[in-house]
C-alpha cells in the first residue's frame, strides 16, 4: 500500500506540474496575441491546463490528509528523505527567483521599460514550476 501510495504521490505531482504549465502559460502568452483563433484555442487549452491542475491539486490534497491521519503511512511516506527533498525543492524554487528577477534587472538595462505585470507573472509561473519540477526529479530518486 505504501509503494502504491508513493507512486500516486508521484503520478499526481507530474499532472499538477503539467497543468500548471499549461494553465499559467498560456495565461501568459495571451496577452501577446492579437489574433482572436489563437487566443481562443488558448483559451480553451488554457482551461484544461486549470482543470488538470485544480484536479490533482484536490487529490493531492487528499492524499496529504490521509497520509497524515494514519501514523504509520506518515512514517513511511514523510520520512526525513522526503523533508529533505521538499526543503531541496524550495531551494531551487527560491533561486530560479532569483535567476528570473536577476535576468528582468539585466533586460530593464538594455530596454526602458518592461511590463510589471509580466514580470510578475513570468517570476510566478517559474517560482511555481521550478519546486514542482525538483520535486518530481528528487521523487523519482
């Protein structure tokens, strides 16, 4: 059963980090097209991105509460090996930050301005990406 539950752990990390992909980038990327087909075939794309996301959100959810109320899967499944890779995950999250702003600075030298919205959004979607995606490479370990 604890195998079964890590590898949904797994199985759900991957969709959530797939559909906030897709939801967030295209949420992004709409506001850079002019043309109405491409925008609403983002749109809709967009849309199952949010679904994927929001579902395997509430299943991971889930999952951390029965995890949680049972002693012994909490001491298989939230072991000092998974707290480590969470603290590792929000590392890499805090330094592709970092990076992100770090590069907007640098193109802010060169360009006089540059949307804040943008740059918020930009820094949102990889400081989200980044811990999901360390978090499923440290998993599959």
């Amino acid at each position: 059963m604890i195998e079964k539950m890590d590898k949904s752990r797994f199985n759900l990390l991957k969709w959530l980090t797939i559909g906030w992909a897709i939801w967030f980038g295209t949420y992004i990327l709409r506001d850079w097209l002019d043309d109405k087909l491409i925008f609403g075939s983002l749109i809709l794309i967009g849309f199952i991105g949010w679904i994927l996301f929001t579902l395997n959100l509430i299943k991971y959810l889930k999952l951390g509460k029965k995890v949680h109320s049972d002693e012994k899967l909490k001491e298989a499944l939230n072991n000092e090996l998974y707290q480590q890779y969470n603290l590792k995950s929000f590392f890499w999250g805090f330094w592709v930050i970092v990076a992100v702003i770090s590069i907007f600075f640098l193109i802010s030298s060169f360009y006089s301005e540059i949307s804040a919205m943008l740059v918020c959004e930009i820094t949102l979607f990889f400081g989200v990406l980044a811990p999901l995606i360390a978090r499923l490479i440290y998993n599959k370990d």
